[in-house]
C-alpha cells in the first residue's frame, strides 16, 4: 500500500496547483490513500465547504487542519464530516474529531491529527498524552496508524516521533511549509518526517506576499498577511507500507514545481 501525504494548501494558487498535480502524481506513484492538509486554503486562514468538496473531488480520503482550523466560520457546517479532523488535542467540547478510521485496500487506517504547543499560540492540551490515550483505544481494532503533526518547534516534532516509535506507522510534520530533508525510518518502525511542505506560491514567504511580509520584518508594524500570486509548487512525502507486516518499507518525497 502507499499512502500520500500532501503539504499544507495555501491560498488559490495552492489548490489550483493541487487540482493541476495530484491526480498526474496518484497515477504515476500508484497512490491507495491521500492524506491533505488544508487549513491554510483560504487565503491563507481555514478551509471553506466548496474548497473541501473540490479536494474530495481530487479523491483525497482525508482533509487534516491545524491551527487555523476555525478561520472561516463556516467549516461549522461540514467539520463533522468523517473526510476531515482537527486537531485531536483541541478541548473536548470542540466541534468535529481529531482521529477518524478509514478502509482501504482491506486495511483499516487510522488518522490522527495534533497540533503542538511550543510557539503556537493556540491553546490546547498535550498532545503527547492525548496522542498516547488514543492509540491505546485503538490500537487493537485498526492495521496502520498516521499521525500529522501540525507544530512550529522541530524539536517538539521529533520528540513526538521518538516518543511514538513502534506505536504511529507514520509521523509526519505540518504547519512550518518548509519540507524538511530527515525522512527516516526510526528503529522501531516507525516513519518520521519533520515536515512535509506546502502545496502554495513558489515566490512567497511561506506562502505569504513577499513585500507584505519584508514590511512586516522591516517596520515592526502590523500589516495584514495575504497569500502570494503566480505558480505555485506541490510537496508530498510518499510512504510504502509492507502488505504483511505494515510497517512503512521505503520513504519517497514528492515534488512538482
């Protein structure tokens, strides 16, 4: 089996990247499953019903979120759909889910969503133990286990694939937008990747306007972010799972620009 995992969608030219690439890389790769981050799809902040429908229209299995999951106030309608979670480590009370179960191929597939706590500005629980909680309900009743990790600190994210080794199949890292060259195969058998990327402008600051963000840098003072313009690039991290152990045999980045 082999599961694709897809950087952070950012803003129009994100999506119109993702729309144009992933189904070229789904046919040559031979992808079974999809894994998308898309909270920064609009403009940069959330996801909006019909950017989450055009996703699943691209066959992507599962839509994970982050720290702008609530940025458009009307992912209240859709975020119990079972095609998208956010973060798991959000207070219980929060609407949607922050792992759901999904077959495929005649296996049952786990994943969850986290966001980490260094540097986040977000208020939520450890995602260590609630992580630990969650795969110990579950870790009987499914095949593969994956975990997007949507953090700042690198530090944090290797810690939490460490701290997962031999319980996740695969850890991967979201959030930063910048694919990280450390993708490893942790002595327990777990995959590790400390991010994955983004799907967004190639000319931006991680798929923030340039001069917006170089004002911002220069002057101190607050000026509103927006997405960049023009092309945009496609970063995935492919993972091939062994059909009789499912345990992740080989590791493939994924890039189109």
């Amino acid at each position: 089996m082999r599961i694709l995992a897809v950087g952070d969608i950012v803003g129009k030219s994100g999506l119109k990247k993702l729309k144009e690439t992933l189904p070229e890389v789904v046919k040559e790769n031979k992808i079974d499953f999809i894994i998308v981050n898309g909270e920064n799809a609009a403009d940069g902040m959330g996801i909006t019903e019909k950017m989450f429908r055009e996703v699943l229209s691209l066959n992507v299995n599962v839509v994970t979120m982050g720290n702008h999951t609530w940025g458009k106030k009307e992912i209240f309608n859709f975020i119990d759909d079972k095609q998208i979670i956010r973060p798991a480590n959000y207070p219980n009370n929060n609407p949607g889910k922050g792992y759901n179960i999904y077959e495929c191929n005649g296996k049952k597939i786990a994943v969850i969503n986290l966001i980490g706590r260094t540097s986040m500005n977000i208020l939520s629980e450890n995602p260590f133990l609630i992580v630990k909680d969650i795969i110990k309900k579950i870790e009987n009743t499914v095949d593969i286990i994956v975990v997007d990790f949507h953090a700042e600190a690198t530090a944090e994210k290797i810690a939490l694939g460490y701290y997962l080794d031999g319980k996740a199949t695969i850890v991967f890292g979201t959030h930063t937008h910048v694919q990280t060259a450390d993708e490893i195969i942790l002595e327990k058998g777990t995959a590790y990747i400390t991010d994955i990327g983004m799907t967004g402008p190639k000319k931006s600051v991680i798929g923030m306007d340039v001069d917006v963000s170089l004002k911002r840098f220069e002057t101190c003072l607050p000026e509103k972010y927006k997405p960049a313009e023009g092309p945009a690039k496609f970063n995935s991290c492919m993972f091939e799972i062994d059909d009789n152990t499912n345990k992740v045999k080989e590791i493939i980045r994924i890039n189109k620009y």
